[in-house]
C-alpha cells in the first residue's frame, strides 16, 4: 500500500471513529463496528491502529486539540481576569457540549501526563492555564498562591461543575438559575475570590 | 411469608448488594448474581425488589445515610469556618474511600433531588450546607455570597477534586504533594477565599 493513501486511510478511520464518539459515545467504538461503517475488515482497521486502546488516545489528541484552540486565544487576553473567565466559561461548554469525548479525555483514559508526546496540547493548556494565575498576580488582580493549590481548585471547579450539570445536578437544589447563567456567575464568583486583600 | 422474616430478608439482600458494590463495584451487581451469592432465586430477590433500579435506590440511600453520620457532627462545629473545612476535606475521603458507591450516589443515579422521600438525608445534608455558609457569614469570616453559587462553587471543587484524584489526575503535574496534603490545601484556600475584604 502507498504510503500517502495510507496515511489518508488512517485519517478515515480516525475521523468515523470521531464521528461515533460525538454521535453515540465510546461505548459504540469497536474495531469491528468501524470497519463495518467503512466497508473494510477489521483486520484493515488494526494495520493503522494496534488496538482500541491506541485508537482513543488519537480521538482524545482530537478532543485536546480542539479545547486548546478553543481556550488557547482566551487565555492569550492580556487581562489576567478576562483571561481567567472566559477560559472558565470555555472549559464549561466544551465539556457541556461534547459529554462523551470530554469523557473521554479526563475519565476514560489515563491522566494526559502519562503520555505527554501524544497529547502536547493538554500539557501546553496547562502551561497557559498557570501562566495565567502568575499574570494576574503580577499585575495585582489575583491574590499570589501557590500553583499547585491554585490549579488544583481552578480545575476542580471546571470540571466538577461540568460532571454535575451534565447529570443533572446542576444548578442545585431549588435554584431558579439556569446551566448557562449559573457557570457565568461561577467564574465571576473565581475571580471575586482570587481577589487580593 | 411472614412479615418480619420478609423484612430481615430484604436487609439480607440489601446488605449483600451492598457489599458487592463495596468490594467490586456497581456494574457487578445483577439479580442473578446476588441470588446466587445467598442461594437463592432470582425470583426470590424480585420479591423484594422490583428491579435492579430499585436496588441501586436503596444502597445509594445506604451512602447518604453514611456520608451523613459522617460529615453531619462537622458541619454542627459552632466555628464556620472549622465548619466548612471538616466537611470540605470528609466529603473528599468519603468519595475517595468509597468510589463505587459515591460514583452511584452522583453519577449514575438520576439527582437525589428528584427522589427527596428515599434520600432525606441527601436534603438534610444540602441544607446543612447552606445553613454553614450563612452562619460564617454572620459571624463575619465569609463574604455574604448568594447561596446557589456559594453551593456551586463548594459542591464542584469538592466532586471535582474527588473524581480528578479517583482517575490520577490530581495532584496535577509538576506538583509534589499527595492527594491528601492537597486536598487540605485546598480547603484551606477555601476558607482564605471566602474571607470577606
């Protein structure tokens, strides 16, 4: 097989395999299912990816790539609280709107640090994301704490926010407030409380 | 049957659901399966349980009453703020400590809120949540913050962090702390965030 058009089916298999998660979830990947939606055998499928396992990690690189080209402009504002909230609020949706590939990406697989070269998208995201608590504090915006905490609890946020909305538990009891005003006054109520003294 | 052997029977059953989901998860447990632990048959347990469903109710209810006999004494500390960091750091262990069972409580169960009258204490902890965070506001050691976010934030960091460290993913990179030094830490940024100016 030509090296181009091997390369190019790859890709194929790679984007109906995207096309599935966004469509009905990890659950419904299976090597045999791809090569039946693509008309090849599931042997074809395996020459360009050993294993399930290899064939995710590709769709989570996919699902890091478009967060960070999502968040990447966000957090580039030059104001250390906009940069803040508006990576807030994007982080929120992104996970809102594609539930199976976040899924994917911060529960099914492995921590992203463990394969830091397929997914150099997630460690510069997490760069920025720090970068962005040193510029705030320098420009006096932000209360100066350490960046383990600060991360720690910027992402917990973020991501335990967007689990508990997507089943459901957000916005909490007897709240009047819909998903979408609620993650816009979360990020407000982050940044109030980052403020310093 | 009589009626208090029908009772103890469905506590037997229960308690063995129970125990299965401790020791191997939720996804372990079938009709079938408990059956033949207790040697029964699966139309015995159906006696006592409509359906799987049902089942999976009354051992979430199970871990309400035990998160609650667990963090309700630390959320009555006269002092808010010990308050708020007892309960912070005890929600975190419970989730880490009992992670199928949490997972069944906010995961795959639909929100206690939809199911009040067999999770009253799902309620009685929510409230007691509140009731925390406007006592420190009294007291003056937290800025008076509208409760459906101050809940948000709270409940978010907390089930966000839980999950993040369930899956390895907290401490985040670079960091050299456990989980367990973290997980005070940012109760402790909790508290400081919540100082009113």
């Amino acid at each position: 097989m030509e090296r181009v058009s091997g390369a190019a089916l790859r890709q194929k298999i790679l984007d109906e395999a995207i096309g599935l998660v966004y469509g009905e979830g990890v659950d419904h990947i299976t090597m045999r299912a791809l090569g039946e939606r693509l008309g090849y055998s599931p042997a074809t499928i395996y020459l360009y990816f050993r294993n399930k396992g290899e064939l995710l990690t590709e769709i989570a690189r996919h699902g890091f790539e478009k967060m960070a080209e999502r968040s990447l402009p966000l957090m580039a504002d030059p104001d250390a609280r906009a940069a803040l909230r508006g990576s807030i609020v994007a982080y929120i949706d992104f996970a809102l709107e594609n539930p199976a590939l976040y899924k994917l990406m911060f529960e099914a697989l492995p921590p992203a640090r463990q394969n830091e070269s397929r997914f150099p998208k997630a460690r510069e995201l997490y760069d920025r994301r720090i970068e962005v608590f040193r510029r705030g504090a320098e420009q006096g915006v932000f209360r100066d704490v350490d960046s383990d905490i600060q991360f720690a609890v910027y992402w917990s946020i973020m991501h335990g926010f967007a689990m508990l909305s997507s089943t459901d538990r957000m916005p909490p009891p007897d709240s009047t407030r819909s998903v979408r005003q609620l993650r816009e006054l979360v990020a407000d109520e982050v940044i109030t409380a980052l403020a310093p003294d």
